[in-house]
C-alpha cells in the first residue's frame, strides 16, 4: 500500500553505486524503485604506482548522494531499515571523530567525507608474491592475496609507516558508509568483510592477533566483528529523508547478497557469467572449511549468512574471453582492410554457431590464467582441417568456458551436495544462446534463465 514501510538496499560496487527500495508484499520482496551512478571514482596512486588500484572515496559517496535524490522522496520517508553491501577485499583509512561532515543536501542532510584516504581497491597490485610470501602465514582458511585490507596495510607498514600515523580507523567502503550513518565510535565488520580481509578466522569468528601482534601489525586499526545481518547502529540524522533512527545493517559482502538475491533453495546452484564467472552453491549445514588455505584448489569458501558457507568456483574467463575473441576478428579484418562494428561480429559469430551442432575442436579459453593455476594460459587441440569454420571454433570457445568452470566445481560433486536446479544469471549467458546450449549439454540439471543477480537487492532483502 501506499503508506507501507520499504527497506533501502544499497550496493557500493567497482565502478557504480546502486540503490533498492523494496516494499514487501504477499508474494514476497518487490523492488518499487532503484537507482544507479557510476562512481568514475578511479584515482592514481603516488605510492604504489602503476600496480596500484585506488577509487576516491568522494567521488563514491557523490554517486550515493546522487542515487539517493534520484529515489522517490515519499518512500525514502518510509524507510525502515537499510541494508548496505560493497566490494570485499579492500581498505580505506580515516579519523574517527573526522571521518565526514553532515551537510545540507537539498532539502534533507547528507554526510560528505573529510579525513579519509583513497579505496585500496580488491583489484590493487601492489603486494607482489615475494612480498606476500614476507608475510606471517594467516591462521585461516583464505589464502592471502593482494588487495586483501591487512596485506595493503602490511605494505604500508613496510614501505610508508608515515601514512597510518594520520588515521586511527579502517574498514571496507561500505564499513565506512555504516560508521558515518550511525557514528561509530569503532568501525563495525561483518564475518563476510573480515574473511576477505585475511588474518580472520571464521570458525573461531576472531582475528589473528597473536600472529599479528608478533610481526608489528597496528592492531588498533582492526575493526569489531558481527553477524551478518545483525544490525549496526542507527541513523544519526534524517538521511536523504530517511528518518533519524532507521536501522542500519552490518556491512555485508557484495557476493553473497549476490547469491542472496536470487537464491532461493539450498539445492539450487547459482551459475553467473558476465566478464567473469561464478558457479556457486550452499554447503550442508554445519560445514566448516578446511583449518589452512589450499592455494591450488579451485575453490573457495565464503562465509553466507546464520553460520553457513557457500562453496565457489570463481573463474576469471567468462564474457570477457569472447570480448577477446571479437576483439581479434576486429583486427584481422582491419589488417585486411575491412572495418566492422564488435556488435555485428559478435553477432555473426553467435549465428554461424547456432548453426554448427557440434565441434570436436576443443578449446582451453583460459586466457586470463585462473587464481589457483596463474600459469595455465589459453590453448586449443584436436585441430581439423573440418573444425575450422567460424562455427566450429565459436561453438569450441563457448563450450570451453563452461567446461573449464565445470572443471573447477564438478557435476561430481554438485550431485553429492544434492544440487537439484541451476540458476543462470549474467549478461553473458542472457545475450548468447550458444552458451545456453553448451550449460545444458554439460549440466545435467534442470536450468532457469532470467534470474537477476542483484547485491542491492540481496542487501535489503537480508534486513
């Protein structure tokens, strides 16, 4: 009805913002708004150099601001709870009592930041492996990587000790978000946010410290730990129109309110393909990953919501291989002297393999490495002189993106966890049959398109 309490779900993604009203009906959650800005947030890093990957913390929070105002005034008036998710992984830095300023944001207050560093982003480079191999190794089941928050502040530590004298507080971006709305005197973390921080340990839902302690490690800037879904704190001010004393969640991570959104029985796996790609599915109850990391598995264990994980295979081929595919078409037919848009190849290709049933030409499309075999480049085998049509090698490549994620999380294995459904989402999967065909050719469950893959969503569906 028109006078029914929503709940805003908020996303704080790589290159945009996002934000859900949803209302809840007799058929469940309905999203009755929502809004996105990219951030355009990318900011050079002095320190680190090319390796560096930063985001500008007032460029972010701008596009929230922008989102928000975009949003129907009466139902943010409305709002009951907030629910907040963002890229896991990566850092920012501020002074607790500094951290931001409220101001008037046209006709209702909003928060600007102040003594705040840049985002240390999840995809930052700057942790090479001799230096993470420094490293005291974590009391966890996530192996250390760069981008992880306590290896960029290690690196700092190492190489610029002078930059964490200026700051007395740290967490993820959407940490800080949920600090500034409930003015958190200690920043507050999720298990989810933690985790893929390093040096946290799930089982025991504690960080490292005696590790970190012996090795100098500025314990201080470690943020408190909670639930997912518990909540933080409450709005300090009328946010945007959002009334003083609303609900604020936990920060929560960006893939498993993902997951959240669109997962709706155990048995169900979740098959993502857009740049990259995800096949994930829920572990039994009372699963506990392995106590150490296995830095050649292929797959990893996020912690999900009530005390439960979700097993995931997280490719770094997915869309973004064929993009590479047209991408060389494109040139050869430069070179050739010819000119035509990616769109209409990309077009073309998919039809001349519609058309082609079958290929026995077999395609390994790891271009981009994968995290446990970085050295496992792309390769193609049982070439023949039939094999060579345009057909022939599209329908090779889509069918080898998927067999390489099956390769990573087996048909195997998801029958022994009891998968009874695959849930396929992604811009990849939506925009090319072909990929449809060779899921169901290799899966043999039964498959359902269309599901959004919203974080935003999932972020409010939680509260």
């Amino acid at each position: 009805g028109s006078e029914a309490s929503c709940v805003l779900g908020i996303d704080l993604g790589t290159t945009s913002v996002k934000a859900a009203l949803l209302v809840g009906t007799g058929r469940g959650h309905v999203v009755a708004a929502s809004c996105s800005r990219e951030t355009q947030a990318h900011a050079s890093s002095l320190e680190a150099g090319p390796q560096g990957m930063e985001q500008s913390i007032r460029r972010i929070i701008t596009a929230l601001n922008e989102c928000l105002a975009a949003l129907p005034q009466q139902q943010l008036q409305r709002v009951s709870h907030i629910g907040i998710s963002g890229q896991m992984h990566g850092i920012v830095f501020w002074k607790r009592d500094q951290g931001c300023r409220w101001t008037e944001c046209g006709t209702s207050p909003a928060f600007e930041p102040e003594e705040v560093s840049h985002l240390v982003t999840w995809q930052d480079g700057r942790c090479s492996p001799a230096f993470l191999a420094s490293l005291p190794p974590p009391q966890s089941h996530i192996s250390l990587a760069t981008g992880f928050g306590c290896a960029t502040v290690y690196w700092y530590l190492k190489n610029s000790p002078d930059f964490l004298k200026c700051y007395d507080a740290a967490g993820t971006i959407h940490d800080y978000v949920v600090a500034m709305l409930c003015d958190l005197k200690k920043p507050l973390m999720s298990i989810q946010n933690a985790t893929s921080w390093g040096y946290f340990n799930a089982k025991t839902k504690s960080w490292n410290t005696d590790v970190l302690k012996k090795s100098g490690f500025p314990l201080h800037l470690l943020p408190e730990v909670g639930d997912p879904g518990s909540i933080a704190g409450r709005t300090i001010c009328a946010w945007h129109g959002i009334p003083k004393g609303t609900e604020v969640g936990i920060a929560l991570g960006d893939f498993q309110c993902s997951v959240y959104s669109c997962l709706t029985e155990r048995t169900d796996a979740v098959l993502n393909i857009s740049t990259s790609a995800q096949l994930t599915i829920s572990m039994p109850p009372g699963f506990q990953p392995p106590e150490t990391p296995d830095p050649s598995s292929a797959v990893t264990y996020f912690p999900y919501f009530n005390g439960d994980y979700l097993a995931v295979a997280a490719s770094l081929n997915g869309g973004n291989v064929l993009a590479t595919f047209v991408d060389m078409v494109s040139r050869w037919m430069e070179e050739l002297g010819l000119q035509v848009q990616d769109s209409a190849i990309y077009a073309k290709i998919i039809k001349a393999a519609l058309a082609q049933d079958d290929s026995k030409l077999s395609i390994q499309p790891t271009i981009f490495g994968e995290r446990h075999v970085p050295e496992q480049l792309a390769s193609v085998t049982s070439i023949a002189v039939s094999e060579l049509s345009l057909g022939h090698v599209t329908r090779a490549l889509c069918r080898g993106i998927i067999e390489n994620l099956c390769s990573m999380l087996p048909v195997q294995r998801l029958m022994e966890t009891g998968v009874s459904r695959i849930l396929g989402s992604g811009s990849a999967l939506a925009k090319n049959e072909v990929l449809r065909q060779e899921v169901e050719r290799i899966f043999p469950f039964p498959v359902v398109y269309g599901k959004d893959v919203d974080a935003a969503v999932g972020a409010a569906m939680v509260m």
